[in-house]
C-alpha cells in the first residue's frame, strides 16, 4: 500500500483526505490511500511517518516552519520563505521539503490581479503567509503583514490599523486561521470600511467557503476568493513531487 498523509495538530476542517481518496479511486489506484495524521507533539512525526509507511506528507497548521529541523533537504523556494508544506520521503528515508503554496497561490491569484492591485496587506505571519509573501515580491506587489504584535512598519497591528491603511491595500489576503471551521463566527479584526469595489479579499481558508471575512468584504463591493482552488492546485503539485523521479 502507498500511503500519503496530512500532518496537523487538528484536521477535521480539512478537504485534503477526501480529494486524494476521489482522485486515487478515480484513477483506480487500489493501493493508494491518503490518511489523516493528527498530532500535538512534531517530535513524534519521525515515529509516525516509518509506522504508517508514508511515502510523502502534506503539512497544515502549526507545523510548517517547525517542521524545518527534520529535512535533510530542501527546494531553493521553500528554503526562501522559510516554511514547507509539502515534504518527499526520499529512498533513504531521509525527508526533502517543499512549498507547493506557492504555486497553489500564484496561480490562482494572478487570474484575478487588476492594474489596481500594486499594495498589500498580507493578514497573518505564520508558514502560509511566508508562501503568499514570496509570491507577492516575485510579482512586484508591495506588501505588509498585520499581526497583533508589529513594530509600525513591515508589521502592522491589528489594533493600530488604520481605514486609510485598508483603502491603501487593495490587496487583503488572510491566511489567519480566523474564520475556520468549526470557529466561522470570527473574522480578522480590520476596519472593513476602508474597503471598496476595487479591492479584492482572498482568503486562504476554503471551509466554509464563505468566510466571514469575505463577507464583509462583500457588504462593501470587494471581489472576494476563497483557498478551495488553491488547495487543489497545491495538491495536484504535491502528487508531481512524490511521483516524479528522484530529484
């Protein structure tokens, strides 16, 4: 049995499983399964990988830069953002870690960009926000994080965000877990009504697939996105990366 699995500390909102599982038995892949692998402790992660035989692994919340100390390898990409989410188990068992997000993002949200969206604010500065970062700087997009501790410049704070700050950014991307089920009463604390028909809202999480972020977003004109296609187009980058010929 080839297995692949999702590493997180809590994975009951995650679509991953039941994608991989149709695509497996689309393809008629009978000895392909894809399980879930919750876990409070990273340490344990050796462990777990040799005795459920993985092949490769996906890495969700809170475990993508902590994951960094157990590869033996990294992909330049993910080297310069500073997170992994998708990792290889080598031959030799040894681990070699990548940022499919990356790709996942950038090209779901290049389709949506307009001439208007040359600012930023990027909600977040955890392993997914280092994805949408190094995304925004490759295609010339100025940025800042939001985080309840900033230092005024690169990082802002939540409780000193300003409406001019927002209407500045037509750019919001959150990739806070705020929002996510089962928690889809809460919502980035930002002066929505800074936003406008120019703006567009992404927000990284996909369930449910209108967050309240979105939402407000929306009472104000913004074109709104949610993190469904980008989790398919990391996924389908993910499988390239455990099938494909040692690298």
């Amino acid at each position: 049995m080839i297995t692949y699995a999702l590493v997180g500390k809590k994975l009951g909102h995650s679509f991953s499983k039941a994608w991989f599982t149709g695509c497996f038995e689309r393809e008629g892949l009978d000895d392909h399964r894809y399980i879930n692998l919750e876990t409070d402790d990273i340490a344990e992660l050796p462990y777990l990988i040799q005795q459920h035989g993985i092949s490769g692994f996906n890495i969700t919340i809170p475990y993508k830069e902590a994951i960094l100390p157990y590869l033996r390898a990294i992909d330049p990409a993910a080297a310069n953002t500073g997170a992994v989410n998708t990792v290889r188990v080598q031959k030799d068992g040894s681990w070699k870690g990548y940022n499919t997000d990356i790709t996942g993002f950038r090209e779901t949200l290049v389709p949506l960009l307009k001439p208007c969206h040359t600012r930023a604010l990027i909600l977040g500065t955890g392993g997914a926000a280092k994805a949408v970062a190094y995304v925004l700087l490759h295609l010339g997009i100025e940025f800042q994080h939001v985080s309840r501790h900033g230092d005024g410049h690169q990082l802002l704070r939540y409780d000193r965000l300003t409406m001019l700050d927002v209407r500045n950014a037509p750019l919001i991307i959150n990739t806070t877990p705020l929002g996510m089920s089962p928690d889809v009463q809460s919502k980035p604390d930002i002066p929505y009504e800074g936003v406008d028909k120019y703006h567009l809202l992404y927000d990284l999480i996909y369930n449910p697939t209108r967050t309240r972020f979105m939402e407000q977003g929306e009472l104000y004109g913004a074109q709104v996105v949610n993190g469904y296609d980008m989790l398919i187009r990391q996924a389908q980058e993910s499988r390239k990366i455990w099938t494909r010929t040692e690298d």
